[in-house]
C-alpha cells in the first residue's frame, strides 16, 4: 500500500474533528465519507431565525491531491439548493475563500461556518442576477469560473 | 477474531534449529521490521523454525513469503503439536513446492473461504490436513521446515499465521488475547473496526500508520498539513508551521500573483514581521524523532543539516573586548573616552533592564527560542562587561594610569543591540533602506556589513565580499528583507 499522501492525512484529521464536535447546524456522516476521503458529502441546517430555517441542505466538497494548498470544490448538491443572491441553481456558489482567497490555514469547517453565515445573513430569498446565463455556459467545476465579487458585505 | 500470531504484539517465541547471518535473526519473523530472516551463509536445508504461541491456537491460514533479496527458498513443510513437550512429534499439516514464478504460499484449512486469507493471485495455495483434529485446532507449536531453496541460503521475508485462540484456552484467556490485539490494531480514533477481521492483511499497515501518528504529540504537527515538522517556524500570528509548508504556500500564492503572507491572518511579512526559526521546539522535535527513529513513518522522514539561521558575527567580537580595554597607552582624550565609556556602560544597562522587563512581559517568546535565548545570554556578557569596566574605572581612580578603551566599544555595543529583536519599539531599530544600486523592486538581501543588494547582484558576487566595502561574508550571512 502506497504511504497516505500529505492532503489524506489533513483529510482524516479534520473529519475526526467535525464528526467529534461539528459546528451547529453541521452534520458529517463519518463512516460514508471514510469510504472516499476525497469526496465529502455535509449534511447542514438552516439556522433558527433566518429565511432558511428548517431546510435541509446537502453541500459536496471535493479535495484535490493539493489540498489545503489547493482550495476545494464546494458545491450544493441535492433536491433542495437554497434560493440565495450568492447560490446559483446549479448549486454554484459565489464566495471569494473558495477561490482566490484561500488560504490553507481554512478548513471544512471554517467554509461550513462562512457558507452558514452566507445563508444567515440573506434578506431576501432570490436567484443571482445573471442565474440563467451562468448556469447554461458554466463549466461544471466552480473553480474554473472566473468570479467577480459585487458584493463585499456578506 | 481471527489473529496474526506472528505479530510482535502477541508475544509468539521463535526459535530455530542453525545459526543466522547476522542482521537477519529469525526473531525478525515476529518483529515489526522488514528485513526476514536468512540462515547462515553454509547452511543448507532442510532447517527447522519453531514458533510456540502464547496459546493453543486453531490455525486458520498461514501465510509464507519465501524471498529476502535475491535468497529464495522453495520447499516448505508445515507440523503442529498440541502439547509443548520436547518428546512429543510434530504432526505434519501440509507441504508445498513453489515454482520459479510463485511468489509465495498460503496454507489454508479446506474448510474456510481462501479468499479470507486476501491472498495475492501468484501465491501457491496449499490445504491443510485436518485429519488430527488437535494439532491442527489446539496447536501451541508450529514448525515450518524449509526442505528446498532455489541455490540459495534458506529463507524467509515473512510470515504471517492466523488463527484463532483454540476454544479449550477458557473464556479468560480468550478475552485477555484479543484485548492485546485490539490494543494495537484497532486504534481509539478510527471507526473502522469492522474491516479489521474481515480483511486482515490490508489493513494492517495504515493502522500501524495512525497509531504512529496518535502518538507524536500535537505540538509537533503542523496545523497545515498535520505532518511532523521538520524546520519549524514561528509566523507572525504565533502559530508554528514547517518551513517547507510556508514555502508551498508561497509558490501557492505566487500563482495568484500575490507575495507571501500569514496564511493564518493574510498580513504580508515585513521587516519587523517575518518568520522566524523556532529552535527550541526544533530541538525537541529532533529529540523525539531520534528517540524513535526505530519507527517506519520516522525513518522516512528527511532532517536538516545544519541551520539557515545561524546567528551572525557581532557576538564573538564582544567576547574579547575586555582584554583590549586594559591596554596602557599615553593619550590625551582619555577623560574624554571615559566619559564615553560611562555613557555607553549605562546604556547598555538601561537596555539591560528594559529588555529583562520585556523578557517578564512577553513570556509568550519562550516559544521562538532563539531569539529569546538571545537577549539574556547577550545580557550576562553585558554584565560581565560592567563589572570588569567598574574594576578599570576603580584602578584608574586609584593610581592615575592612563587607559585607553577600545575605541570600537560604542560600535561594538551598537551592533549587539542593533541585533536584538525590540518588541516594544519598532521604529526605533535601524531602519536604513537604502535600496541596492541596480533596481528596487526585486527581492533584497541584507549583508552583515549592513549593505543591501538585489538577488542579481548577490549571485554575481563569487568573492563572498561585499561589493561596496569589501567585506567578507559567509554564504549564510546575507539575509532576506521582507517589505
């Protein structure tokens, strides 16, 4: 058996901990994602009190051999992707530190919380502006979009 | 529960029946280790090893690789008994002859799944008789007789026996085994117990793997890459990381066109905030790894040779100033001098004293060691500087002899301070960035005389001088300034 490479042992160190103490709303299946440590499937919940309360969602992240110096490929995936200015129907997301600010020092954990407090902080439940066009010419991974962040306050 | 009993943590005795070349005991057969077991060079078959178990056993499978290096044994017979009695004759189970192209034997009871054993295709499979039902599901020794070898020494890379603890063991005995095993095999963390049984011979490295890994301390992993550091460093934000993952990020960074920075808080480094070696926890790293560098994951890993952080001149020189100051000589300044010294005596003191406060205020800086150890050796010379100077300032007070102080005291004093890191002040440390002559932009390096060159032109350099003053330096000297 090859020697577990550098992003595995990242990997299992950080499912260890969010299995152990997730953070609220936050939910890993330990045992499916110690099938296939690059591929993670994360179970999340709306927060109480804010436009998503009570939904369901499912979130893929999907870990590159360069994770962490790489960032992940985070998409919602699932029957229900939530209705959010930053989330389009294709389970995109428009978040600046799942690309050009990454840093490894950022974990699964922190893009749950910041994707939580993405989702918290919503006004008003609607699509992207430029939804439909995107969501017909985009590649199927994120990171090969080139974002343009129009909104700094989230 | 199906178990190895070759394996070290089940306490297996092994014997055998000739001498071994050195290095190649056949205690080796029930270690951890690798290397297998060869006979001695005149040795020649058949040879009998012995294994006695720690209990009666019923031996499931047994599995034999037959090769160390290009020594190759090709004939194997396998007996049992029940009884650990010298008098009493083995039985035998089963025999078997590779072929050139086999790679190994497995020995297996007719009646289990052979796909249990997890097997690789190119083994020779072989059953065990079950006809003496004792020797075979109460076994407390096992002999493996080696009988043929492809003109070679006799052989044997490994093997592995599994088996269960026999039923006639009693409940007890039965439990306190498998607690032995579990202890080692199926570690606290892992949720994947379950598989251990089922496919035994795949996962018994990466368990050997995390159990190595729980145990290295927390503190000498790094956050990043949760691997034991090799060449800490202590970032500006407090936190240690390897030297080798902050350059990862660096080229990371590169990518997106950005210099390097914290990756903990995205600050930029600069002059006053750079990462710096962190020593002591390096040392106790090194410590650590030699103390178990008998470990597999250890032996892989790469040290360092001598260090890039090598503190400069300044402080050697300082060493012999004291011998200088007590030279005789007629000059006529020589009140003016010692003013000057008084004047430099006390700075060094007030500087003293505020860098032991700073000492007591930041004990946070215990962790970057080196430049923490720095500043209290630096403040004992000082002090054996003081009183040594108090001594000359008595004499000359005594009997009016005319001393003449080293006249490169302030400089030298100058250049120790100047090489201590001020926390409190920062815009009080020298702070002189004259750009090198040719660009301004590229990275900069500062030599030990306090010039400034380019990249370019420190590697045109081939003198190890200076190129504005001629000063000599080591390839270690020059320094990188962060902006």
């Amino acid at each position: 058996m090859a020697a577990m490479s550098p992003s595995k042992r990242r990997l299992q160190r950080e499912l260890m901990s969010l299995v152990r103490e997730p953070p609220p709303g936050v939910f890993v299946d330990g045992d499916e994602v110690g099938q296939n440590l690059t591929q993670w499937i994360v179970h999340m919940e709306g927060a109480k009190g804010t436009l998503y309360e009570g939904e369901q969602f499912q979130l893929q992240f999907k870990f590159s051999s360069k994770y962490p110096f790489d960032s992940p490929e985070v998409t919602f995936i699932g029957g229900n992707i939530p209705v959010h200015p930053h989330v389009y129907s294709n389970g995109h997301i428009c978040l600046s530190i799942l690309t050009d600010d990454w840093s490894p020092a950022l974990s699964v954990q922190s893009v749950c919380l910041s994707i939580v407090s993405m989702l918290s902080s919503c006004k008003e439940k609607k699509r992207p502006p430029d939804n439909s066009f995107y969501v017909k010419t985009c590649n199927k991974n994120p990171k090969k979009t080139k974002w343009s962040y129009h909104d700094d306050s989230v | 529960m199906l178990l190895n009993f070759c394996d070290p943590c089940l306490r297996t005795e092994v014997s055998c029946s000739t001498v071994s070349t050195e290095g190649y005991e056949v205690t080796n057969l029930t270690k951890d280790n690798s290397k297998g077991f060869l006979a001695y060079s005149c040795i020649k078959p058949p040879i009998h090893i012995d294994l006695k178990f720690i209990c009666n056993i019923q031996i499931s499978h047994v599995i034999i690789w037959p090769s160390v290096g290009a020594q190759k044994s090709s004939g194997f017979q396998l007996s049992s008994k029940a009884i650990d009695d010298q008098a009493i004759q083995h039985t035998v189970l089963a025999a078997g002859y590779l072929n050139s192209n086999d790679v190994g034997v497995l020995f297996y009871r007719r009646d289990i799944d052979e796909s249990v054993s997890n097997t690789p295709y190119h083994f020779l499979r072989r059953y065990i008789k079950i006809s003496n039902q004792r020797s075979v599901n109460q076994a407390s020794n096992l002999r493996i007789c080696i009988l043929k070898t492809e003109n070679s020494v006799p052989a044997l890379g490994r093997i592995e026996v599994w088996g269960r603890v026999s039923r006639c063991c009693g409940r007890d005995v039965i439990a306190s085994i498998h607690s032995m095993w579990i202890r080692k095999h199926i570690p606290q963390d892992s949720q994947s117990n379950k598989t251990t049984a089922i496919d035994p011979i795949s996962t018994r490295k990466p368990q050997n793997r995390s159990e190595i890994l729980v145990n290295v301390p927390e503190e000498f992993l790094d956050p990043i890459t949760c691997e034991i550091m090799i060449q800490p460093v202590t970032l500006p934000s407090g936190k240690i990381i390897d030297q080798n993952t902050l350059e990862k990020h660096e080229a990371n960074e590169a990518l997106w066109g950005r210099t390097l920075t914290d990756p903990f808080t995205g600050m930029p480094f600069n002059e006053f905030r750079r990462p710096i070696a962190a020593s002591a926890l390096k040392s106790r790293i090194d410590k650590y790894l030699l103390e178990n560098s008998d470990l597999d994951e250890i032996k892989k890993l790469p040290r360092v040779l001598g260090s890039k952080f090598k503190p400069t001149a300044p402080r050697g020189r300082l060493l012999k100033l004291p011998a200088t100051i007590t030279k005789n000589d007629t000059t006529k300044d020589n009140v003016e001098i010692m003013t000057k010294t008084q004047h430099s005596l006390s700075t060094i003191q007030s500087s003293c004293h505020k860098r032991k406060a700073h000492h007591h205020t930041l004990p946070v800086v215990a962790v970057c060691s080196k430049q923490a150890a720095g500043p209290s050796k630096i403040m004992k010379r000082a002090k054996v500087i003081t009183s040594k100077n108090n001594e000359c300032i008595k004499t000359i007070k005594k009997e009016p002899t005319i001393i003449k102080i080293d006249s490169k005291l302030e400089e030298n004093i100058q250049d120790v301070l100047s090489s201590l890191k001020r926390f409190s002040s920062p815009q009080h440390s020298i702070c002189e960035f004259e750009s090198c002559s040719c660009c301004s932009n590229s990275i900069l390096y500062r030599l030990p005389c306090k010039h400034i060159v380019c990249r370019k032109v420190l590697t045109s350099i081939t003198s190890l001088q200076c190129k504005c003053c001629g000063t000599p330096y080591k390839t270690c000297d020059p320094k990188r300034i962060y902006q």
